[in-house]
C-alpha cells in the first residue's frame, strides 16, 4: 500500500494528463452522431468517382427542399380559409332594434294615437335585419381586406363547411345600402320610424375562425408528399464517371436518407462508438506525442495542456451543435479561433498542428468534409501567418480580413473546378463566411479570459505591460530614473538575446522592464540614481548596506502584486539575481572584518534561481549592463573581458542549472552582449595595422 501510495505521488502530474485526456476523447465522442457513415463522397456537377450504384433496396426519391417549399407556397396560396356565423348577433341586434324603434315611436308621435299598422312596421324591420344577418356581415382581417371580390372562403354553420365568395357577404356600408333603399320604397311616415330604429343595430356576425383554418392548413400542408417516384431494387442509379446532375443528385441524396434509416436501425451502437473512440484516440495520441517530442516544456505544464484541449473542444462543441441545427450554416463557424488562441499563448508551431488537429475531428462531424478542412487549413495558415509578429491589436481585424478573402478565393477555386461555371456559386455562403470572419474577433475576449483562467502570457497582455507610459513604470522612471534607463539597456540586450535564441522576446522585454521596480522605495541608496555625489551607504555597515540592495527583490514582488502584475512577470523580478550574493559588500566586509565571522547567508539573494530561458537571459543582461557602467574608459578588450568573467562566474555559481539553457545558448548570448555593448560605448574597432 505505501509503495502505490509512493508511486502515485511520483507519477501525480501524469495521472492528471492522462485523466485529462482521456476525459477529451469520451467528450468529443459524446458529441459524435451514433448513425454509421455513407460510404460515398460526391458532388453535383462533379463525376461519379466509385463503381456503377445499384440500388440494393426500393427506395423512394425525395423531393429537394426547394420543390417542397414551392409546393408549400402553393398549398398556402390557394388555401381557402374558415369563417363562421355568430348567430347570439343577430338575437342581441334584434332586441336591440325593438328598443330602438320604441324610442323612435315614442319620439315622434309623444303618447298620441299610434297608428294601426305600427305592429306591421315593427315586423317589417326584424325582417330586414333578418335578412342582412342571414346573408351575413362579414369582418375582413388585414390578410383579406385586398383579396379579390371572388376569393373563396368556407363558411361554417351547424358543423358543415360550405364555399362561398367575398362578394356573397355584406359589409356595413353594404348593408345599409341595401336597407337605405327598402326604407326609400316605404311610406315616408314608416321610414321616418324604422330608419333611426335600424341606425345602430348593424355589426359583423360573420368573422374569420383562427383556430380551424390553422388546423385545416397544417394538414394540408403535412399531406404533401415528401417523395416523387420510385426506384427499384436492381436499378441503376448512376454509372461510373457520370456527371452528377440534379436529378441524380436528388436519388442518390435520397437514397442515402433511406441507407442511413435503414443501417441506422440495423446498427450496434456499441461498435460504432468503439470505432468512434478509437480514431479519436489516436488524434489525441499523435498531439501528446507532438508535445511530448518537440515541445516538452508544454507537456509538462498541466496548465497549457488543460488550455489546449478547452480550445480544441469548444470548437468541436460548437459545430456539433450547428450540424444538429442545420447543416447548411457550416461556413459560419469561426474556426479559425482555434490557431488565433493558440498562438496567442504558444507559437506558430504548436498554433498550426493543433488547429489541424480540430479540423480532422470536426471532420469526422461533417458531410463531404474534404473541401470544408481544405478551406479551414488554407484560411488557419493564413491566419498564423498574419500574427506571427503581433506588435499592434490592429494585426487581429488585419487577420479576420485576410481570413475572409482567403475563404473566398478557396472557395471560388473549390466551385469553379467542380462546376465550371461562375453559376454555381452560393453567393449565400459567402455572407456565411464573412461571418465566420467577423466572429473570429471572439477570439479576443476568449484570449483575454484564459489569461485571467491559466495565469499564461500573451502578446497582448504584454503589449499593455510593456508601454513605458504604463503607471508602474512611469512612476519607476519619475522616482528612479537611473534604474529606469538600465531597465531599457537591459530590455534592449536580453530581448535581442533571446529572439537569436528562439525564445519569447515580448515576455523577455516586458519581463526585464519590470525586474528593478523594487529599488524605487530607496532608490538613492543604487548607484545609478546618485548624482548629489553623496552615497548613503557611507553611513551604513557593509551588512545593512547588503540587506538594502538585497532587499529591492523582496519589494519588487510586493509591489507587483501590489498593483495586480501577472506571476510570469514577478518572476522576472524574484529570479534575476539568483541566489548570488551582494559580492561587493560582502568583500568588503571580509576585508575589513576578517577576525569577525561573516555569514554568506546575510549577503545572499533569496532566489530562487531562474527557471525559463527567458528568465536566464535577463539575469545575464541585468549583471553585465550594471557592470559595464563601472568601466571607466571601456573598450573591447574590456568589455570581452567583463562579459566573459560575469557570465562564467553566474555558470560556476549553478545559477543556470534549472534553466532550459544550453552552453551554446550562453556563448551565443555572450557574443551577443560584447557586441551590442561595443555599440552603446561607441568604441571603435581596433584595425590591423598595414604596416
């Protein structure tokens, strides 16, 4: 049990990458469609590239989505909708009308005799009501009001449906039109009563019936027949080398639908998961072997491998969902944010392979998905390409704007070999792709939230970190501007240094900017800012004077921290001493004190020693330019000198041994350093005599 214990504990961070990936390949598989695959790729327009196709089953030919749509329209078109008969109208308009007319005798004859035949006027006004009603009142919606006269409707009464015109109806001028000119034939003393009566009495009771026509309208709509003729077991479907035309295209397309229902019921899900798992797996496989071959310091950051694969499967998420949803919004997809994040954080190496990477997984998602992960791959190059040297935020809408013409240019390629003819293109695609383009500006947001996610650097961050107008650093230039010029001596030589190198010369530069912000709290106490000509350390033991420059390592980290800069950077500050010691206090203490026992611990920076390439240069840059300053009348015999002994001093002290930093890297470096010092002193070459 303690030896398993043991061994877990030493093989820890592997279990995590293992888990890790493990858990990618079971999501991306989830993400997978359980249907088996056709085993055919092809095109319209294209030749048939396999074997003649007999149909091995009937099936029958599905009508294209632009027929079912124009028989759609039609259904829609000549549908005739419902309309039914509110019968409590007429009732309530009648008793309404009584009222009325009572009023209206009232009104006029004022309680003297009426006449005889009142009780006949009375009935002669229900009937012309009656009569209206009867024909109906019709109330037209917004959808009707400029249909033609005969439009058909079907009118509702008592459960049965009948066809009648606009025209049959009235409408309420209509209506009192045609009441106006009964009451014109009457006896003006009976048309004086029943014309105020009939007034206010007339309203729609014919009325459009919502709820019937939407139902009667789906299923006509869902009675339209999806296919369009047969084919028969045997028969072919196309020859070898046929061109695919649309009618061709239309059988074959549905006799995939009919394969895929058909295997789709037959096949094991089991199998066709494991066989899912399997080419996903070894996806993966080949990235850790590509990590763990060429780029070991990734592998071995649990971190960057964890912002790896939450890239890859964000982009193989999305898709998956944009394949459920519709299939024809592929080119929308931004997938050229994978390469974007990538190189954001890590280089153009490990940008490309992996967004190759995506691009196969998503691959296995997509119908005929040759000519998708070609576009994607030229377009992902392009990409990295536009941001291989990113100095300005401007490069990223540089980048989307080259992004999208090299969509189009692919894709007018992709057509025109196909096809032939400038026809063919889908100029809806390429409104898709300049949206694929303008998404890609995701990526910006995405970057700067695994930034704050991962703790990991990225040019823009170190962009803003750099500019000297930066808070931090125009308070280190105010308060020590000594040390803020052999900051920039130092940025200039180890960003040169590490760019021969191969390292990452932004987070070299911005990291030896910041890498003496500490000595701004006594920033009188270091030479370069003590130009009074007084030295305060006269009043010092040699002791205190060692724990005042010692300590500006110590207050360097708080103030980072202080004003929220990023841990890849407080490592600049905490490592670009190392564990050397304040030699020339400790010297002198030596000497001046050598019956006193003197700890070297009181003298010795914390550390702990640098750990990256890029910090490594620094720490050599930083002791070779304060160095040089110290030279009274250098020239390059001097300066070799100084270089040389600084640097194999700091290797005979171990100060690069967790460093990923070879004895070439350093000669290299110091060759670098001689020259570029030779260049700020302005010393002049010493030419052979030619004498």
């Amino acid at each position: 049990m303690t030896n398993l214990i043991q061994w877990l504990q030493r093989n820890l961070s592997m279990l995590y990458k293992a888990i890790l990936f493990l858990l990618a390949i079971v999501i991306i598989v989830q993400l997978f469609p359980r249907m088996p695959r056709f085993g055919y790729e092809y095109q319209e327009a294209r030749p048939w590239a396999y074997d003649d196709l007999i149909a091995p089953f009937n099936f029958a030919i599905l009508k294209s989505q632009e027929e079912l749509d124009h028989e759609r329209e039609m259904v829609k078109r000549e549908f005739r909708p419902f309309f039914y008969m509110d019968k409590q109208v007429v009732q309530d308009q009648s008793e309404a009308y009584e009222v009325a007319f009572f009023r209206a005798v009232d009104s006029i004859y004022k309680g003297n005799r009426l006449p005889a035949q009142l009780e006949n006027t009375l009935l002669l006004g229900k009937q012309l009501i009656d009569s209206v009603y009867r024909r109906g009142i019709i109330f037209l919606k917004d959808d009707f009001i400029h249909k033609p006269s005969d439009f058909e409707i079907f009118l509702t009464q008592d459960r049965l449906a009948a066809a009648r015109s606009l025209n049959d109806f009235f409408s309420i001028p209509q209506a009192y039109q045609f009441i106006g000119k009964h009451l014109d034939s009457l006896h003006a003393d009976l048309a004086e009563i029943l014309r105020p009566a009939l007034d206010n009495v007339l309203t729609h009771n014919v009325y459009y019936d919502e709820g019937l026509s939407e139902r009667a309208l789906k299923a006509e709509l869902e009675d339209i027949p999806l296919s369009r003729g047969m084919v028969q077991e045997g028969e072919k479907i196309i020859s070898k080398g046929e061109v695919i035309s649309p009618e061709k295209f239309r059988i074959i397309e549905s006799f995939k639908a009919e394969y895929l229902k058909i295997t789709g019921r037959s096949a094991n899900k089991y199998t066709l998961y494991i066989g899912q798992f399997l080419l996903v797996a070894i996806s993966m496989i080949v990235l850790v072997l590509f990590l763990y071959v060429f780029k070991r310091d990734i592998f071995l950051d649990n971190r960057r491998i964890l912002l790896i694969l939450l890239t890859l499967l964000i982009m193989v998420a999305i898709t998956s969902q944009v394949i459920k949803y519709d299939t024809s919004l592929l080119y929308l997809l931004p997938v050229c944010i994978v390469p974007l994040v990538i190189r954001a954080f890590f280089d153009n190496r490990l940008a490309l392979y992996v967004h190759i990477n995506t691009i196969i997984l998503i691959g296995f998602l997509i119908p005929r998905s040759f000519e998708f992960v070609f576009l994607q791959f030229i377009a992902g190059i392009i990409a990295i390409l536009s941001m291989v040297s990113l100095r300005r935020r401007s490069q990223l809408f540089f980048t989307v704007i080259l992004i999208f013409i090299t969509y189009s240019a692919v894709y007018l390629g992709l057509t025109l070999a196909h096809g032939g003819s400038l026809s063919d293109l889908k100029w809806l695609d390429y409104v898709y792709m300049s949206g694929s383009a303008l998404l890609t500006l995701f990526a910006y947001p995405l970057i700067f939230l695994f930034e704050r996610i991962f703790g990991l650097p990225t040019d823009f961050s170190l962009l803003e970190l750099s500019d000297t107008n930066n808070k931090l650093l125009r308070e280190l230039s105010m308060n020590a501007a000594g040390t803020f010029q052999h900051s920039l001596q130092v940025a200039n030589l180890a960003e040169e240094a590490i760019f021969t190198l191969g390292g990452n010369a932004l987070l070299t530069r911005t990291g030896a900017l910041y890498h003496d912000i500490g000595k701004m709290d006594n920033a009188h106490y270091f030479t370069e800012n003590q130009t009074s000509g007084v030295n305060p350390h006269d009043e010092l033991t040699y002791k205190e004077s060692a724990g005042i420059i010692i300590d500006h390592v110590i207050k360097g980290i708080e103030m980072a921290r202080k004003n929220n800069l990023p841990e890849y950077i407080i490592d600049f500050i905490r490592t670009h001493h190392g564990t050397t010691t304040a030699r020339y206090f400790f010297t002198k203490h030596i000497k001046e004190n050598p019956k006193m026992k003197a700890s070297k611990n009181d003298f010795t920076y914390p550390g702990p020693k640098p750990f990256s390439k890029e910090t490594a240069v620094v720490m050599m840059a930083d002791s070779v330019e304060a160095a040089s300053r110290s030279l009274v009348q250098p020239d390059e015999e001097q300066i070799n000198k100084l270089v040389d002994q600084i640097i194999d001093t700091q290797i005979e002290e171990q100060q690069f041994i967790h460093a990923p930093i070879t004895f070439k890297d350093i000669d290299i470096t110091k060759r670098l350093f001689k020259r570029r010092l030779v260049n700020m002193f302005h010393v002049r070459i010493a030419y052979p005599s030619i004498s």
